[in-house]
C-alpha cells in the first residue's frame, strides 16, 4: 500500500513538472508576443504623429493656398474694373474728340466765310468803300478761338492714343488668357484637395503650359473621375476648382490623382 501511494506521489509529481515546463513556454511565447504588440504599437503610434504633422503642414499649406486663391481672385477683379474704367475713359475721350472736331470744322466753315467776306471788304477798300471794322475783329475772334479749340483737338488726341495704347494692351493680355492653348496630352497630379472650398492643387504650372480656364479630365488608373478647371498659374504648380457636376456619385477626387488635358474634337 506504502509503495502505490509513493508511486502516486511520484507520478502526480512529474506530471506537475512536465505541466509546469509547458506552461513556462507557453509564458515564454506569450511574453515574445506582447513585446512584438508592443512594439508594432509604438510603431504605428510613431507613424500617428508623423500622419497627424503631414495633416497639420497640408493645412497650413491648403490655408496660404486659399489666401493666394483669394489674392488672385482680388487682382483678377480689379484688373477687369481697371479695364472696364479704361473702356468708359475711351468713350468719353472719343466723344469729346469727335465733339472738338465738329466744333474745328464749324469754325474753319466761319473762318473761310469771314475770310471771303475780308477779300470783298479789301476790294471795296480798293474802291474807295470805307471797310466796317467788325468782320475783322469777328475774324480775329473767331481765329483766336480755332486755334484753342486745335490745341484742345490735339491734347484730346493725345489723350485718346494714350487710352487707346490702353485699352489694346489690356484686350491683348485679356485674349491671351482667353485663346492661348494648352498642349494636348498635357499631364499632372493632384497634390492637395480642398474639399470645404472644392479646389485642388496641381503639379503643373506655367513652365509646363498651363493657362487659366483650361478644363483637365482626372483619373485614377483607368477609372474617369471628372473633370477640374484651372482658375490660377504659379510657375510650378496651378489652382483648379472640381467641376462637381462632372463627378460619379460615390466617387470624390483624391491626392495622387492624375490629371490630363485632353485632346480637342475635330
């Protein structure tokens, strides 16, 4: 009896040794395994804060471009009312000219009367006639006004070649940014998107041949996702709005994106 019981013992106690052995590698392995969790979370926590900084400096980059999206808006409009004063400026100059001249040509009309009526007094003169003194002072008057009233024709002249160098210099720089071309096939990508103001940034600008109100199709792989129309030109980079309409429902433009300027239909 004494030796079944210490056969039990013995066995019961290699069984808690073996069991314990498995148990310490179990342990073991659970220890590696959290120390591998632990550190794929300082990893991915250490990427967290590298994302969160690249969103706080594309903010900050998305904040100065709508501040030169605005700057550029202001310059556009002023430079369009500084066109359309020019245009009223030209209007008014034109009818003051055209008003001088009829009053010149008025004058040269009176001038050549009062010159005939002259010779007709010079040879009533000649014939022992007395001349009345007015017709010559009338003739004096009236020469004296012509010439202020040329004067008054050139000066307006001069203003109207000002205003028309002008107004040819504003059409020239407006038809430019109207009718210039971009080149066919032209390629870029979206680096930033603004989705509260619906405007991206592209990687393309006036050194590639980008101009204003060019319309650009995006895609993403072979997936068309609509189209963006460019509003402002850096030399480098340019500012297009998404033309919303153009989007699939479900869709949305993303950095990374490629633009292309499409070939023109026939």
């Amino acid at each position: 009896m004494t030796k079944a019981l210490l056969a039990a013992c013995i066995a019961i106690s290699l069984g808690a040794a073996v069991l314990g052995f498995l148990n310490r590698g179990k342990l073991v392995d659970t220890r590696t395994e959290l120390d591998n969790k632990s550190a794929q979370l300082a990893t991915t926590q250490q990427q967290l804060e590298a994302a969160n900084k690249d969103i706080e400096g594309k903010k900050t980059e998305i904040a100065g471009l709508n501040s030169e999206k605005e700057k550029l808006s202001a310059d556009l409009g002023e430079a369009k009312a500084n066109l359309e004063k020019a245009q009223g400026e030209l209007t008014a100059a034109n009818e003051k000219a055209s008003a001088i001249a009829a009053e010149s040509t008025a004058k040269d009309e009176r001038i050549t009367t009062l010159e005939a009526e002259n010779t007709k007094l010079k040879d009533e003169l000649a014939g022992g006639v007395p001349p009345p003194t007015e017709g010559a002072a009338d003739l004096t008057a009236l020469q004296t006004e012509l010439e202020e009233a040329k004067a008054l024709l050139t000066a307006a002249q001069d203003r109207n070649t000002g205003l028309e160098a002008q107004m040819s210099e504003l059409r020239r720089k407006e038809e430019a940014r109207q009718k210039s071309q971009m080149r066919q096939g032209l390629q870029g990508t979206i680096l930033a998107v603004n989705q509260a103001w619906n405007f991206v940034v592209l990687s393309i600008g006036d050194r590639q041949g980008v101009v204003n109100n060019a319309e650009m199709l995006v895609q993403r792989g072979s997936q068309l996702l609509g189209k963006v129309r460019v509003t402002s030109v850096e030399p480098s980079t340019s500012i297009a709005d998404i033309v919303v309409r153009t989007v699939p429902r479900g869709f949305s433009v993303m950095p990374g994106d490629t633009v292309i300027y499409p070939a023109q239909a026939n």
